[in-house]
C-alpha cells in the first residue's frame, strides 16, 4: 500500500507538466482548457505570469463557446488586457451571464464594479462574497485582499483560509501575507509552501524566503528560487545569488 502511495506521488505531474499539457489541448482546441491555461498565465501557475497571454487564451476559450472563458475574456476587457480598458461594457457582458446563474460572471462583474467611479462597493462586495460562498474561489481571494486593506484582518484570514483551503494558489499566498503581516511565520511558511505546491511561482518565492529567514533547508529555498527565477521571478534570481554567496562563505569559515 505504501509502495502504491509513493509511486502516485512520484509519477503526479508537476505544475508545469500541467500548464503544458494544458497548452497542447487548447491548441487542440478545447476551450475549457484553454480558459482554465489563461488563468494559469493570469496568476503564474505553472508558468511565468503573463496579463497578455492570459488575455489571448481567454479569448480563444470565449470564441469556443466556453461560458467561464467568456467570463474571463469581459474581466480582461475590464482591466485592460489584450486591449483598451472598458469596465463598463464588461460589465454589461459579465451581467447578462450573471443572471444566467454563472457564478464566475458574478465574482468577475463585483471585482470590476469596485474600479468603477460610483458603484455601490457595498453591493459589489456583498456580491463578491456571495460568489465566494459559491464556490468561486478567486472570489474568495478577493474579497480576502479587499478586507485586509480595509483593516478588516479577522475577514481577510476567514476568506483566505477558505481559498487557500480549497486549493485557489493565489489564496494561499495572500493567506501567507496575512500570516506574516501578524507576524505568524509558522503558518505563513506552511501558507507560502501549500501556494508552492499548487503551483504558484510567486508563493513558491514566498516560501524559499520563509526557509532562508528560519535558516532551515537552504538547499531546497535555493532550488525553489532558481524554479522562480526560470519562470520570470526576478527578485527570486537576486536572492538565489545573494543565498549562493551566504552559503559559500559560512562554508570557507568553517574549514
């Protein structure tokens, strides 16, 4: 049974192994994965982040047909990817889909409204969270960063834990954040390292960091920065010099 397990873990792909699998049926033209790489690219998951690229690969998923691409491709019409920024027609495609009962829409259309000079933020945040406890977890991210920033922390690590604990990436490194913004490096660390695990680049700096700072198992943070540093980290590229040179040096004082 045991021997079963480890064979499982060794031969489950890696995040990148996924984002490139997931290329190759987009191209195939499967617009659910394509949606599904555009996030990937979105976030850094996997892959180096990329708006751009995340911008094309919505599209492509929209033009398939596929509801939740749609719903990402009026997100980057919003914020301005791929092409000029336009919040309010967005919003306008994201409510049609909304109201369809598409739960994506709804988390997409409360983000873009609380950009929008004279929404009802209390309406969007509402919204938001609603769409959170439907299951959107970007939603619940969201509403996590927004909480923090209003002062709210006992919010924000509620909505974290709940992205994070449901496998969203990016939530798991705003959990660590807040972790480390209260001074909690243990949990931050045990955050930082889940987001590496999912494949966040950004999270899997996070955790090379949270190791060198505890000085336990500078071979792996080096390893995970060099990960980073391959996928477009440049500050991950700096500090696995700068953690290259530590180790050479405590080396020569110890001979």
């Amino acid at each position: 049974m045991l021997l079963a397990l480890l064979t499982l873990l060794l031969s489950a792909p890696t995040p990148v192994q996924v984002t490139s699998d997931l290329n190759k049926t987009c191209s195939k033209g499967n617009a659910a994965a394509c949606d599904e790489l555009g996030n990937r690219y979105r976030f850094g998951i996997g892959t180096k982040r990329s708006d751009a690229r995340a911008a094309d690969m919505f599209k492509r998923s929209c033009r398939g047909n596929d509801a939740s691409g749609c719903a990402d491709d009026a997100l980057m019409q919003g914020l301005g990817f791929g092409e000029r920024a336009n919040p309010e027609a967005a919003i306008t495609r994201l409510d049609k889909q909304c109201k369809e009962g598409l739960n994506r829409a709804c988390g997409n259309m409360a983000l873009l409204a609380l950009q929008v000079d004279g929404a009802d933020r209390k309406k969007a945040q509402a919204m938001m969270e609603d769409s959170c406890r439907k299951g959107d977890l970007e939603s619940c991210t969201n509403v996590s960063a927004i909480s923090w920033h209003a002062g709210n922390f006992d919010k924000a690590l509620k909505y974290g834990r709940a992205a994070c604990d449901n496998g969203h990436a990016d939530g798991c490194e705003q959990l660590g954040i807040l972790y480390l913004a209260s001074e909690d490096n243990l949990r931050a660390a045990s955050a930082f390292a889940a987001g590496c695990d999912l494949g966040s680049v950004s999270a899997c700096t996070h955790h090379a960091l949270s190791l060198l700072d505890a000085g336990v198992d500078t071979k792996k943070a080096i390893a995970l920065l060099d990960q980073s540093c391959d996928l477009g980290e440049q500050p991950a590229c700096d500090r696995a010099r700068e953690a290259r040179d530590h180790a050479s040096k405590a080396a020569r004082q110890k001979k």
